[in-house]
C-alpha cells in the first residue's frame, strides 16, 4: 500500500516538474500577443473622431444647443465670384469660403479704409477745398467742383454713399503720407493680404487685399466708428458745399439697401479689372463678401438667402 502511495507521489511530483518547465521555458512571443490583445481593448479614439458629428445634422463648438447649426441637407452653395465669404460679425464663425485668403483687386472696397483714416486723422468739421487734381480722377460721382469748399464730414457722405473717387482723392492728397498710414493700419490689424496704392481703388497691381481682410477692414469700421455704419445705410440724401451754394444729391451704390430688409448697410466696388466687390452687413451679425462677381448684387442675395435654409438659427 505504502510502494502504491510513493509511486503516485512520485507521478505528480514528474507532472508537476513538466508543467513548470512547459510554463515558464515556453517562448515569450505568447505573453505578448496576450498583452497587445489587451493594449488594443484599452485603445483611444482621436478626439477628431470622438467629436464626429453626422453629417445630416454638424455641429458647429462644443454644445449642440449652439446657433446657427448647419443642415447638411443644403448642398454648397456654388457661385461665379472667384472669391466669396460669409462670417460672423466678431470673426468667431464662419458660415461660407471660397478662395477667401486670395489676393485680388478689390475696387472701392479700398474706401472702408479710406474711411478709418479719415476717422481717426481728421476733424470732421474741417473745411476742405477740392483740388482740380481730385475733379479730373477718374469717374465723377459725386460732382465736385474744383476749388470747392465742403466740410470732410459731408465730403465723407459723398464717399461712402456715393462711392466718389474724387472725395477719395482729395481726402488723400489733404493729408501726407495718407497711403502709408492705410498700409500702416493694414499691418496692426493683421491683414497680410492686403496691400494699398491708392485711397479710391482704382486698378493698380500694388492695390490688392482678400475676402478675409476686406471683412476684417469693414468689421473694424462699423465697430470702432459706428457713424460710418449709419452714413452706410442711407439710400439717399442731399450734401451741400460750405457755403450752401452746391448741392450734391446722393444716391447710395448698394441697390439691396432698399430690395431685402436683411441688408442693414454694405459698400460697393467695382472695377474692369477686379470685377463687381460687394460687403454687406446683414441681420445675425453677419458680414458677407463676393469679389470679382460678375452679378455682385445677385449673388450676394443669393449668399443670404443660402444662409437662411443652409442653417438652422433657432434652438
């Protein structure tokens, strides 16, 4: 009974010897197949795919309930301008691009800065006498006279409703060094695709800015000098020269003042060279930019009402 009991000892402890040398002698390749395996279960999404959002419905930040949400049931929008743009006022959204960053001539859109300098450099109770030079610059809106007295407020009127290169110019040619001053403004609010020649727009290859830069320019002028804002938004008005003899009867440039109530106020270009430029500033806080259009009236209308269904702006 005893030799019975030792031999079966004596098999378990063989078995046992067995088993640990197979155990801990066998190749590690198994552990780690066994350890990937378990680094895979534990694997991390990129947080670009974490956040994906259907795409019938994206969502624009961090909280769903944030306005406006794109409707991806809305195809893009395809227009004819080279270069097209829809923002938000403070620059924090945007809602349309196309070539947005690309240099081009951008016309009388050049007069937005224009205006900043005149804000920020003149007294607009100043008289000013209009130089023969200003009256024969190309185009004559605005009929200004030569040696014409006329305060730069209602010179600034002509300008921006009117879209005047003489007022413009003889704005320009008031002061020295008007030209660096735009350029100098240019690079403190950061607009590396902008570049002037000129303080009326008129076609020169050194006079040339962006989508993204014209809306930062505008947004800058109507933000910072609000009265530019409300001299935008008259369809139109009578100035007269400083002794009242002269009467300048305006009529604003931007024919979709008056056609959508959408429009609060915006500032034409246009040029052979650089095609039909428009900004509007549009109900919601929205800045829009066509440059280069061949129909910048019709297709900024279009831009708006694309925005309209493209996005969902109630909660």
């Amino acid at each position: 009974m005893e030799e019975n009991k030792f031999f079966y000892l004596k098999i378990s402890l063989i078995l046992a010897a067995a088993f640990f040398v197979w155990f801990f002698g066998s190749p590690k390749d198994k552990l780690v197949v066994s350890k990937e395996i378990s680094q895979e279960k534990q694997f991390n999404a990129p947080a670009a795919l974490t956040n994906f959002a259907p795409p019938a419905l994206m969502i624009f930040g961090d909280s769903e309930n944030m306005t406006p949400r794109r409707d991806w049931t809305v195809p893009f929008l395809e227009l004819e301008a080279p270069a097209a743009l829809a923002i938000k006022t403070d620059g924090s959204r945007v809602y349309y691009n196309k070539n947005i960053e690309t240099r081009r001539s951008i016309a009388s859109l050049t007069k937005l800065m224009t205006a900043i300098i005149i804000f920020e450099n003149y007294d607009l109770n100043e008289v000013m006498e209009i130089p023969l030079s200003a009256v024969k610059r190309e185009g004559s809106m605005g009929d200004l006279r030569p040696s014409e007295s006329i305060t730069a407020r209602s010179l600034l009127d002509i300008m921006l409703i009117d879209s005047s290169n003489d007022a413009a110019f003889a704005f320009a040619n008031h002061k020295p060094g008007f030209i660096s001053l735009m350029n100098q403004k240019a690079k403190e609010l950061g607009l590396n695709n902008t570049r002037f020649s000129n303080a009326d727009g008129l076609d020169d290859a050194n006079n040339h800015s962006s989508a993204l830069d014209v809306s930062k320019i505008f947004s800058y002028l109507v933000s910072k000098h609000p009265e530019a804002l409300e001299i935008m938004k008259i369809n139109n008005m009578v100035v007269y020269s400083a002794d009242g003899k002269i009467a300048h009867r305006l009529q604003n440039t931007n024919e979709l003042l008056e056609k959508t109530d959408i429009v609060i106020a915006g500032k034409t270009g246009y040029t052979e060279k650089a095609g039909g430029s428009l900004v509007l500033l549009a109900k919601g806080d929205i800045i829009t930019v066509v440059l280069g259009s061949p129909d910048r009236f019709g297709e900024s209308e279009k831009l708006i009402n694309w925005l309209k269904s493209a996005y969902i702006w109630e909660k």
